[in-house]
C-alpha cells in the first residue's frame, strides 16, 4: 500500500462498536463530560478508521473528527495550514517536507507509556537482531528529533520522536496464480513479454518509480546506489525502461486507486502488477485466487505515524497524548494486524488477538481455524497460510523505503512524460 495515497479502501472497513471495556476505562480516564474535546486527525482515509474512533470515544470519552485527503495533502496542509488540525497521521517519508518548517513538534517520549516496546524496526532499523535495506527514507533516519523544536533529524536515539509509527507494511507484485501457471519469483517479470498487455504498475510517481527501480535491478539492467534518491541520469535511464515497455504494450493499465487495482486484478485483465496487501485481500473475499508474491530481490516498504503540531498545547495536548498511548495499547493494533498491516508495538496487539489469529498473521503459521477480517469476511480457510509467511520474513526482506528524492520535482517531470508516451 503506501503510499497509502489515494487508496480509498473504504470498502475493507467495518464498523464496530466497541463498548468500553472495564479495563479500558481505567487505563483510559474519562474526560469530564462538560469538556467534550475533540480531535482534528488529518491523514489518508485509509488509516481513519470508524471503529477505531468509535473504540476510542468509548474508551475515554474524546471524539475523533476525520480529515481525509490524499498522501500529497497531508504534507500540504502540514507545511501550509498547522493550525487546521490537532494531530496528523503521515508517512515518514514526508518528513523531510515537514521538518524543516518547524511546524510539528518532536513527541516526548517520556509521556508515551509503550514507547521502548515500539519494534526495532523504527529504532534501529533491525528485525529480530539483523539490519533491513534502508534505501530511500527508512524511518530510523528520520525517527528521532535533538529537541521538541528541532527543524532537523538526530542520528542518534533522543528522547523526542518525529512521529509514533501507527501502521507498516512491506509491498511486492500482485499476480494471479491461476491464470499465470507457473513460479513468479522476480521483479523483473513485470515487464516479461509474456505478460504484454497484461501487466499493470501504480501511477503514484514516488512509489511507481520504486516499483520500476526494483524491475531494473532484477533484470540486470542497472544497480542503484539508492533507488529511493536517484539521479537526474538514474531517473531517465528508469523512466526509459517504462517507456520502451509501455511502447510495447506491456501495460494493460497504470492504477492510481485502490478499488482500480482490485478490479483489474479480480477481472483477470490483468495477472502480475504492483499491489497493496488488502487489495490482494480484497480480491480473495470475491473467491478469485490471487497472491501477494514474495520475491527474492524483497519488498518495498512504507510506513506511516502520528504527529503532533506545535499549535496544539494545554487540553488538547493532553487528549492527543491520550490517544496516542490509546493506539499502542493493543486494541487498534489488533484491529490493523487483522487487515493484514502491522502494528508498532506487537506486545500489545498480540494480547488482544487470539492466539490462532497471531499465528496466522504474524507468525506465518497454517491457520487453525477460519481467518476473518474485522467485519467478519472470510479471509483465508483453515489450513491456509499467509503470503510472505511470518512479520521476521516479510519486513526482514525489506529492499527499499518510500522516499521523496532531492530531484522529486525532475523526477514527476519524468513520470508524467512516461504516463503520456
């Protein structure tokens, strides 16, 4: 997924409503009923979710109001419009946008109760002990702050967080195993003549140019010093690649939503193209096979996370810290763990998630019983397994991250001269 751009998933939501457990309610004081805050929460519809807000409510009493827009908005109205919103939900990628105007403020660690079970994966850029690539913009680079109002990253661990991580994922191809009939294990079968007219890439430049930059790589064709920040020379040695392919035929569509991918996909116009794990998901609660393919070069990653804007203080600081310490306490990472995402701190989730459910999800493991989605589709049948088997092996084959190249611009230039040719 991710960029979780215009991936107005909505169809995948569910509503649930969640009475306040006990439990809930004392780790969760309730705000006095005469002060009624509530929360603007700019971010992507993907990650606003209804049940997660109603959840919330219930537990503590504070009301989510949603902002939805585009990937591009959030890093829009962030630079351009701080006062508009109480907490945003970004990728780490828009980062390097953000930052430097000195409108969000670094998170104090120190008043998030969870933050050392936060996955090493954000800290340290490890999984279970070994590095993952950090091509492009791996969030350890970008996690950590000198101090609240720092306009620049620390390399080094601080108590002040950018953001705190809310859902994660590593993408690959798409295909349909059906009507292929034979091994996929390679990026560079994106652009096989084989597949000519039947193949289709995601036409959000940032990510589309990952995905073209990992089918070069595999063919053989170039090796990239970082595929997430090419050169103006790398950015047309890619985009030439595209065009020839595109020339040929080989692209029966470039998606830019959600939905468009699941239907190519469930139509069989298509049969191997970028794709995001729920719409992988998606396409297999319609009965059709289809499968996320690991491949041997890995995966391209995205991650995105809450931040806080300085204009927030008082009160209101008080209630987005409250949530956040909410979202990592198990709930809301069960809930994304269940939709085939990945939540920051697993400690939390795993209590909340029935143990044949974390075997399924998280530890690669046949499933033990029906898989089923917050809403109550089936997913996956007893017996079957996840793709990519278990988080160590999916976000442990990690190539590359979502990034914003210092030649973007160049680079969109490029893109659009591909999306036209």
């Amino acid at each position: 997924m991710s960029d979780s751009s215009n991936k107005l998933d909505t169809t995948r939501r569910s509503l649930i409503k969640g009475a306040a457990a006990a439990g809930g309610a004392i780790a969760f004081p309730f705000v006095h009923a005469q002060e009624k805050i509530t929360l603007r929460y700019l971010g992507t519809a993907v990650n606003q979710d209804k049940a997660i807000a109603e959840k919330f409510e219930a537990d503590t009493g504070i009301k989510i109001q949603y902002i939805p827009v585009t990937t591009d908005d959030v890093t829009k109205r962030a630079v351009t419009a701080p006062n508009s919103f109480d907490l945003i939900d970004t990728e780490y990628f828009s980062l390097k946008k953000i930052l430097p105007t000195g409108n969000l403020l670094g998170i104090d660690t120190k008043r998030i109760k969870n933050a050392d079970k936060i996955t090493p994966l954000f800290t340290k850029g490890e999984i279970g002990g070994k590095k993952v690539g950090d091509q492009g913009t791996a969030p350890k680079k970008v996690m950590y702050l000198e101090s609240p109002t720092s306009k620049t990253f620390s390399a080094a661990p601080t108590q002040f967080m950018t953001l705190i991580p809310t859902v994660y994922n590593a993408d690959t191809l798409g295909i349909r195993p059906d009507l292929i009939k034979r091994p996929i294990s390679s990026w560079a079968e994106l652009l096989n003549p084989e597949f000519k007219g039947k193949s289709a890439i995601l036409n959000i430049p940032s990510i589309g140019i990952m995905d073209a930059a990992m089918v070069v790589e595999a063919a053989g064709l170039y090796k990239y010093p970082d595929k997430g920040n090419m050169t103006k020379k790398e950015i047309d040695l890619t985009i030439k690649v595209l065009i020839e392919a595109k020339k040929n035929g080989q692209f029966r569509a470039l998606w830019k939503d959600f939905n468009e991918s699941v239907n190519l996909m469930a139509s069989g116009e298509v049969v191997i193209q970028s794709m995001w794990s729920p719409a992988v998901t998606a396409v297999r609660t319609k009965g059709i096979a289809c499968t996320f393919q690991p491949l041997k070069e890995g995966y391209r990653a995205w991650a995105a996370g809450f931040g806080v804007p300085k204009s927030v203080t008082g009160r209101k600081a008080d209630a987005v810290y409250e949530f956040i310490n909410w979202f990592l306490d198990g709930w809301a990472g069960a809930y994304l763990n269940r939709q085939g995402y990945y939540s920051a701190v697993l400690e939390t989730a795993k209590a909340k998630m029935e143990p044949y459910e974390w075997a399924y999800w998280m530890e690669g493991k046949a499933a033990a019983k029906d898989i089923k989605s917050p809403n109550g589709d089936l997913l996956q049948k007893a017996g079957g397994v996840r793709d990519g088997g278990s988080y160590e092996e999916r976000m442990g084959g990690i190539a590359c991250w979502n990034a914003i190249m210092d030649e973007n611009a160049y680079m969109v230039q490029k893109w659009n001269e591909f999306v036209a040719a």
